[in-house]
C-alpha cells in the first residue's frame, strides 16, 4: 500500500544561472544574492519564489498524483470481495 508523504520540497533556482544552492540572504529575507552569479533579487524570496513558478506547478502534479493514487489504493482495499463494486 501506498502511503501519502509528509511532507514535499521545492529547490527554488536562480533565474539566471539555475543554481539551487548557493543563496545568501538576509535575515527575513527581503533581498535574496546568488552567490554564483551575483543576481540580486530586490523582492527577496518572494520573487524568487514568483520566478519559480512552474517548479511549484510540478510539485502540484506529483501531489494530486500521489493523492489520486493514494485513493485509490484505499477504495479497492475497503471494496475488496464486494462482487458489486467494481473499479477499472
């Protein structure tokens, strides 16, 4: 059986230079550097966040995958033996 993850991560990366690690910021961190290619973001890790948008669009994917599945599973092991419900 499957079970549903705890929890799911994002790498946010720099727009520029696609670097997912090497960040520097401040401490509530409204401005945000790259430190490999020295691309500030002035909105700090909300624009960074913006500018990664279709890594957030991917994750929703593999969630509602996973939850899809997830239900599934549960459907046909509550249902089994029941010779009136059938699942495709």
């Amino acid at each position: 059986m499957k079970k549903l993850k705890d929890n799911y991560t994002v790498k946010l990366r720099c727009a520029t230079c696609g670097c997912d690690d090497h960040f520097e910021f401040n401490d509530d961190k409204s401005y945000v550097k790259c430190t490999m290619c020295n691309r500030e973001y002035l909105g700090g890790i909300e624009e960074l966040k913006e500018l990664n948008e279709e890594a957030f669009d991917e994750l929703k994917g593999q969630i509602a995958d996973d939850a899809k599945s997830y239900i599934q599973d549960e459907l046909r092991k509550a249902f089994k033996g029941n010779k009136f419900i059938k699942f495709k």
